[in-house]
C-alpha cells in the first residue's frame, strides 16, 4: 500500500477537533463562542459529514428549546426509536448492526445505492408549498413532470444540496384525499441505485415487503417502511446535472 504524503504543520491548540460533521462543527462552534483557541480538521473535500446529503434534520431527543416551545419530547422516546429502528434494519439491511454502527456506502453494498435523489411532499397547494422553498429560502425549480398514470404533477425544488419533489395529485384520487384539507405530507425518500433488480432480490432475501411500479422502480410502501415510502429507481426525474452539488 502506497501512503499519501502528509502536509506537515506544527500548531498548538486548545481544542482539536477531528471531523467536521454536525457533532464536530457543533463542537467547534461552541467552544470558540466559550473562547477557545480551536482548529477543525476534515478529511473530506467538503464540511458537513453525513448532515450534507440528508434531509439536514437532526433530532436530539428531549431537548431543552423543544420541550420550551411546547413539544412533548423525551430521551426514552428517542431509545425506543432507535431500538425499533436496529430491529428493522438488521432485517433490512446488513449494514447496519444494534450496536449502532454504519450504514457505510460499500463497493459491495447490497443496495447499490448511487445517491439520495430527493424526497417527495405531497401537497393541495403547490404555490403556497412552494414559496418557502423558492422566494424565502432562495430554493431553484429544476423540472416539472406528468405522472402518465395517475396524473398528478411533480415539480422539483433545489435546495442547496437536498432536492424536494413537491406532488400535487389530481382531484377525487386518493393521494388527493390525504391533502384536501389542506395539511401537505411528506410521502417519502427516492435513491438512485445501480440495479433496481438487485434491490428487490435483496429486499426479498431479507424479507421487506416492497412493490415495483412503472420502469421497474422498487418501493416500500409506508406500511413497511415507518410510515414512509422508501423507492429505488434507476434514472433520475430531472436533469442530472441538477444534482451537481453546489460548492460550499
Ligand atoms: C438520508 C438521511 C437522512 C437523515 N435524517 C435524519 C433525521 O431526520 N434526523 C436525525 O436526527 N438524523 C438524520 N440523519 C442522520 C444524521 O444526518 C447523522 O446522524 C449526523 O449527521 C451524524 O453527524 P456526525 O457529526 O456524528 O458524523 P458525520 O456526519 O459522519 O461526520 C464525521 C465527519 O468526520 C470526517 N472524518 C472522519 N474521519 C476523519 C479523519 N480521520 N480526519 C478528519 N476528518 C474525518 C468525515 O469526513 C465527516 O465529515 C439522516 C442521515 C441520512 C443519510
């Protein structure tokens, strides 16, 4: 194994922090407002960890500003989350371990996962849902589309580096009937995948329910999926140079 040459510094600080994650920028942060001296380093070509391709959303269970607004939040809430979660997911997904470890992209990782294309919101009212994203948090509208089957209209919303499909269904269906009233709902999470056949042979030999839809694309339904629909397609529904990740 060749190693790679090293820069060479010499620097004295009062807090080195290693990764700059959300835990590690957080770190950072807090003790240079507490007045430390403090250097982060990071090993990747971008800050951010695994918080620059999620949703950006991190929940710390019972959390004092949560529980000042008003929500009911406890740590016990956020054990039993995440032993349902290491049940499921030792099921679905070798990677993941109850002792907390992974997920870790692999060359041979059973789902082949490219990327997380986007996640898609269901609404009534695409411009109110919209103008959030748009004209308040300075999003970009990349490509719009027809589902030729059930007719509903998708329009996908960049945001830095996190794309929303925002859905608005065709009146009297069922899909409409969830937003009627007004209330949007967040439908689920799509990935790009290498082989969305690998992806079901893989889904049955651990057995999660799942259904393929239109070109083959593989989802599991919010029934099996915590409430949410998990789908693996092939190619994505908008140009792909829109999911060029901007520079930070
Ligand atoms: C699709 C998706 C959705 C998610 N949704 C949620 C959610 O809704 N709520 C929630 O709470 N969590 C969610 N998460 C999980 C959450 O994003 C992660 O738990 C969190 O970002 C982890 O942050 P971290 O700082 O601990 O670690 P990481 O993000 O892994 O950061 C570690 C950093 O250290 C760097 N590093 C590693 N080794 C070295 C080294 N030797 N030298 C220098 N740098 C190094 C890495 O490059 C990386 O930048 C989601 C994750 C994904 C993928």
């Amino acid at each position: 194994m060749t190693m790679k040459a090293s820069p060479q510094w010499d620097d004295e600080v009062d807090l080195l922090v290693i990764g700059a994650g959300a835990a590690g920028m957080a770190t950072a942060l807090v003790a240079t407002l507490q007045g430390l001296n403090v250097r982060l380093v990071e090993k990747s070509a971008q800050v951010g960890g695994t918080a620059a391709t999620s949703a950006g959303t991190l929940w710390i269970p019972g959390n004092r500003q949560g529980i000042a607004a008003g929500y009911h939040d406890c740590v016990e809430d956020g054990r039993r989350y995440l032993r349902e979660l290491a049940k499921y997911s030792e099921k679905a997904d070798l990677r993941l371990r109850s002792d907390g470890r992974g997920p870790v992209l692999e060359a041979d990782d059973p789902l082949g996962l490219l990327l997380t294309s986007h996640h898609t919101i269901v609404t009534a009212d695409l411009p109110r849902a919209a103008r959030l994203y748009t004209e308040i948090l300075e999003g970009e509208p990349i490509a719009t589309s027809v589902d030729p089957v059930t007719g509903a209209q998708s329009t996908y919303i960049r945001l830095a580096d996190t794309l929303l499909e925002f859905v608005t269904p065709v009146a009297d269906t069922a899909l409409w009937a969830r937003v009627a009233q007004g209330e949007d709902y967040y439908l689920g999470l799509t990935y790009l995948v290498n082989d969305t056949q690998a992806v079901g042979a893989h889904l049955d030999s651990v057995g999660v329910q799942y259904d393929t839809g239109r070109d083959g694309e593989v989802i599991i339904p919010p029934a099996a999926g915590f409430g949410v629909q998990w789908r693996f397609v092939q190619s994505l529904p908008y140009p792909a140079q829109a999911r060029q990740l901007p520079a930070f």
